[in-house]
C-alpha cells in the first residue's frame, strides 16, 4: 500500500466522466442474480490528495478518445477539472497510479513534469504479452501503455513493490492510503458511484 506520509491531507473526490447504462452491463454474471435488467448511471472520479507542502493526484481518468470509444461521456478534461479545484497540473508533485486500465492513467499527459508511481507487478503486465489477449485488452489503450513505457525511458516513472492489499484487489494494483482532516481514508483502486 501506498502511504502518503504521516501529514494531513485534503482528500478530494474530483468528478470527471458519467455513463448511461444497464446494471446487466455493469456487474459480473448478472443473469445470475435473476434480478429485471435496469438503467444504471455510473460517474468517474479521480482523487487529489492535498496539504500546504504538495499536491498527489492519485489516478487520472479517461483520455477524451478512451471514452468515447466506449460510449463514456467526459464531463471536463483532467486540466479542467483540476481548475475548478484551483490546481494546476504543474503544481503536481506526483500522479499515483492504482492500475492501468484507460479510465485510471488516460489523463496522464497532462502532468508533463510530475513523477508517476506505480507497482512493478502492474507495468510488467501491462507492457508483457499477457496484456494483448482479447480479455484484458479492452481494458486498455495500446497509445496509453505506450505513454507509460516512454515514462519509464524517460525515467519519470518509479516502479514499486506491489502487494495483494485487499481482498477485491490483485497482486498489481494499489491501494492508496492517507491521513485526511478528519479520519484516516483508504482509496481503493475502483470506486464506482452507481446511481439507481
């Protein structure tokens, strides 16, 4: 797990896409559940971790083509977002990335000078021959993965030891920890807001 230091954070929640769909298209064996099929609306969000000594973006969302090309509806680009915050993304430090599916590092051209963090399982997969077969491809953009190995010649990536934190999450992605105003949060690596 990724800890963001002892210090107090401001944790925001920044809302950036939206979908209409079905809940047989959104959950897993939903025959199963022999439940009516019902409309489903599904928003996007990536997370901004705060305080006075540095900004962390944590995941950034879907690239306006990632979208689009799977019926998803942008509600502003990450920029945008960021300035409704009253954050630029030169003022990021740092992009953390729980994993690399299109609607978590889509947006990462935007932050052209922070470091990108990630776990060393999740790039080796990603760039590896596994990521090419039918069943995990969709969940990618090949431009996207290529984007992260340019990272990495560049040396702006830093590959982490990754571990099994939870148990709704695999060896490669990350769990984001940190100390918010109130009460110690957790971010995991999907947080859906369905609303039925």
């Amino acid at each position: 797990m990724t800890e963001l230091s002892n210090a107090r954070y401001e944790m925001l929640a920044i809302r950036y896409g939206t979908r209409q769909t079905s809940a047989q298209e959104v959950f897993l064996n939903f025959h199963t559940y022999r439940e009516p099929d019902r409309p489903l609306g599904m928003d996007y969000f990536f997370w901004v971790a705060r305080n006075e000594a540095r900004t962390v973006v944590i995941d950034t969302g879907f690239s306006p083509e990632g979208g689009a090309k799977r019926g998803r509806t942008i509600l502003s680009t990450v920029g945008e977002a960021l300035a409704s915050a009253g954050i630029s993304p030169d003022a990021v430090g740092q992009v953390v990335l729980t994993h690399a599916h299109y609607d978590h590092i889509g947006g990462l051209p935007a932050f052209g000078a922070s470091e990108v963090i990630m776990t060393q399982a999740e790039y080796a997969f990603w760039t590896g021959p596994m990521a090419g077969r039918a069943q995990f491809a969709h969940s990618a953009e090949a431009s996207e993965i290529d984007h992260l190995r340019q990272l990495r010649a560049g040396e702006r990536l830093t590959l982490v030891a990754g571990r099994q934190a939870s148990p709704a999450a695999t060896a490669g992605w990350r769990p984001i920890r940190a100390n918010s105003s109130d009460s110690r949060g957790r971010i995991m690596c999907f947080v859906y807001e369905c609303a039925e």
